[in-house]
C-alpha cells in the first residue's frame, strides 16, 4: 500500500478535537486554591485578576475531556478552552 493510501485511511481530527501532545490553555474563574491546582498536575498556571489560567499537553481526546470533568466536578467556571501551538507549552502562560 503506498504511503498517500495509508494517509487517507486515517481521518483527520475534527475541529475541537484534540490529538495527541495538543496544548491547552483552561481559563478558570478566580484564583484557584491549592486543591483546585491539584486537578491540573503538569500544568502551568498564572493567576490574573479575574482569572485563573493554566496551561499543558494533552495527551489525547480522553485526556481533554477528562480535565472538563474536573473542571465541572469542582464547580469551577469555565471561562475559556483552546488549543495552543505545541511549542506555547513550553514557556509559562
């Protein structure tokens, strides 16, 4: 099978979707207390005025959407979710 077969038989992400080493940047409102950073272990994070944001790789789609799940769990408001360059993860938010 030529190379360009094998390409097409795996389907491209869709939008929003994340694949694998994606980074994300979660925008939370408030200042987060040390429980709440806890549900983000490996991530980066600031805290701004209004906001708390923290940033790092996910791994896949199960990922992703298992730190929704905390996010909800904790009752923290979401503010805002998006994928960044890779090379953004590795420099502080």
């Amino acid at each position: 099978m030529s190379d360009a077969a094998s390409d097409a038989a795996v389907p491209a992400p869709r939008a929003g979707q994340a694949t694998p080493g994606d980074v994300v940047e979660i925008r939370v409102k408030g200042d987060l207390d040390g429980y709440a950073l806890s549900l983000f272990d490996g991530f980066d994070h600031v805290v701004e005025p209004v906001t708390t944001t923290v940033r790092g790789v996910v791994a896949d789609e199960e990922q992703l959407a298992d730190l929704c799940r905390r996010v909800r769990d904790a009752g923290l408001e979401l503010v805002s979710l998006r994928r960044l360059p890779s090379e953004a993860g590795s420099s502080q938010p």
